[in-house]
C-alpha cells in the first residue's frame, strides 16, 4: 500500500509537466534556460565507491572560485533558473565555497539543494545550511557498517559518524521546523543486494524522510560493468524494503529504471535544455555523461572562464542541443545507460510525438518542484 508520503515524493518519474510554460517556449523553436542544473564545485572527492561515475568523467580542472559562484549564481537569476542541485561530479562539500553558493543561491529565489557522502557535515554548518535547501540526500549504498566500507571504499568508522550526522539533520530539522526533505540513497550494483533490506532497517531507525533505491549507471561501452539481467532476480528483496515505509518515512524503488535493463525507448535527447549538468571543474556539457575529454565536441563553455549567461545563450551552446535532439544522434547507441535526464527525455519525447498532450496537471503539486 502506498503511505501518505509516497504521494508527496516523486522519487521516479519527471515534474516536467508543471513548467508548461517553458516547454511551450522550447517547442516553438525559442532559446531557454534550464529548469534545474545539476553541478559541483570540485571534481574531489574522499570517498572510492566502486559505482561511482565520476571516474569516467575526467576533463581538465579549474578551480571554481567565490567569484565564479557570484557571477554564476546571478546570471542564474537573470536567465530564469529555477533550481540547482550540488550533486555532479564531485564533493561539493569540500570546497571553500559550499555554504556560501547554498545560502547566496537561495537569497537570489533559486532552490538550493544538495547530494553528499555526508561525511564532511559538521553541526553548526548544518544549522546554516538546512534553512536554505529543499533537500538534503546522502549517497548511503549500505545498512552495515562493515559492507559500508568495502562498498563505498572508507573505514567503517564513517559509516557511523555519517549516521550520528543524519540524526542531527533530523534533530536540526525538528527544533527549527524546517522544510528541508532529508533522504538517503543506495546506487544498487546487483552484487550488494544484501544491503538493501539493512538499509531499510537503519532508515526506519534514525528517521530520514525517505530512502531511496536507483540502478547504476553505466557507460555506453559497459566500463563499470553493471549486469543489468540481474536486478529483475532481486524483486522480493526490493520489495520487502518498501514493506518498511510507515506515515512519515518512505522507502521507494526506482523500478522503471530497474526494470529498463539499460534500455532507452527513445533515441534523441531533449532533456538537456531542461535539466543540464556542470563539472565540478566548470565544464558545462549537456549532462555528465558526456564530461569526459573525449566527448569534447559536445562541450559548450567553462563558468570559471566564460559568463553562464553568455553560454546559454550562446550559438555553440544551441548548436549542441540540437544535435542533440536531431536524427544525427541516437540515446540508445551513443550514451551511458538510463542518465538523469532519462525520465524527463521519456516525457519529452511522447510530447514530440503527440502520444501526450501538454495539459496542466491537476491536484497539489508535488514536492521538489523546481527539481525536474
């Protein structure tokens, strides 16, 4: 049975349908700026998890400086940016700069979230912090301590201190009645199966919002090399997760990603224009999945050498995006497998092909809004 809380999250589908105004824009032709950008502010990170996608994403560093964020954060506002999310290709919370992009972005009406190993979190930062985020989600792919570890390449000491750090982001978010949504998030290789149900468990104990459980994303040439036939042998074990939601704590499944066995129904990409991604060394590519040197062609501009504004409405910036969603590209062939923009490419698609009609939704929008 679905709680009441599985209503308010859309944890595995697009909220592109309530930005009616900005597709319609898109489709008649008009240069827009994206809904939400999923960025971060370095390319570091002090965490070896054996899923991670950074690793196949390596182009050349530059330091994203206060200036930077400034200058980016404030073309975000005058350009119509709804949304940013501090997740991408790096440990945002390593930088000299993460408190202030949170706070300075949500000053400037943008909402601000944030996705972390949640080990860099101190007390007094997450006082400052949470005020000013629509979510807070830890990447937390296991329940026990000593498989914490070997999945996400630490001592098993940070399995317990990122713990006591969840319980003081509920702690914090009670005393100040916060709205902040606090999740955590296993990216499931088939292998680790045995961590799922643990999860669910440790969710149910120090009360997050939500535990959320996604595939892994591989690359086109399978480099990570997720066997994606084996997630359709786990179904009683995810479904078993779930049973553990009650009224105020969700545990959800990704099962269309799951399901799709890395597989693509549609083969260009529009998705792009809506929801882009930004390297933690300030690369700004249609998504992560194409940060990498070797896709330079694809690359559009850098935010610590070039205005974001300028960028976005930048000829070399347009030319991409409509190659993109030309019959020159092909999803199925040419990408990693079910990316962040797969959900709303699925939307997208059927809008182009006319097997939905672009009609406002009805009833209370959902959480997270902004965050496509």
């Amino acid at each position: 049975m679905p709680t009441q809380n599985e209503d308010k999250f859309i944890l595995d589908a697009t909220k592109l349908a309530w930005h009616q105004d900005r597709i319609e824009h898109w489709r008649k032709g008009n240069r827009i700026a994206p809904i939400t950008i999923d960025m971060a502010l370095t390319r570091a990170c002090n965490y070896g998890c054996h899923f991670c996608y950074a690793r196949l994403q390596e182009n050349d560093r530059f330091d994203i400086t206060r200036e930077h964020i400034d200058n980016f954060l404030e073309d975000c506002q005058e350009l119509g940016v709804k949304a940013i999310s501090l997740v991408s290709d790096g440990e945002s919370t390593l930088s000299p700069h993460f408190e202030h992009t949170i706070i300075r972005g949500s000053q400037l009406g943008i909402s601000m979230a944030v996705a972390s190993h949640g080990y860099n979190f101190k007390y007094d930062m997450l006082e400052r912090i949470l005020p000013h985020l629509t979510y807070l989600r830890l990447n937390f792919s296991a329940g026990e301590p000593k498989r914490y570890a070997e999945i996400m390449g630490v001592k098993e000491k940070h399995f317990h201190r990122v713990v006591d750090n969840v319980k003081d982001m509920v702690e914090i978010k009670k005393r100040l009645g916060l709205d902040v949504t606090i999740g955590l998030q296993m990216v499931l290789m088939p292998e680790d199966a045995d961590q799922v149900v643990p999860l669910a468990k440790l969710g149910k104990q120090i009360r997050p919002d939500y535990v959320v459980v996604k595939h892994t994303s591989d690359s086109e040439d399978g480099q990570l090399g997720v066997d994606y036939s084996k997630y359709a042998e786990l179904n009683h074990i995810l479904e078993e997760a779930e049973s553990y939601s009650d009224d105020e704590y969700q545990v959800s499944v990704k099962w269309s990603k799951i399901n799709a066995e890395g597989k693509r129904s549609y083969q260009c990409c529009y998705g792009a224009a809506f929801q882009l991604q930004i390297s933690g060394s300030g690369l700004v590519a249609p998504c992560g999945m194409l940060f990498n040197e070797k896709y330079k062609r694809f690359h559009v501009g850098n935010i610590t050498t070039q205005r974001f504004k300028d960028i976005v409405l930048g000829d070399k910036y347009w030319e991409v995006m409509k190659h993109l969603g030309s019959m020159n590209f092909d999803a199925q062939t040419m990408c990693g497998s079910l990316c962040l923009q797969h959900k709303p490419n699925e939307y997208l698609d059927k809008i182009v092909k006319g097997q939905v009609q672009l009609e406002k939704p009805t009833g209370q929008p959902p959480a997270h809004l902004n965050f496509i």
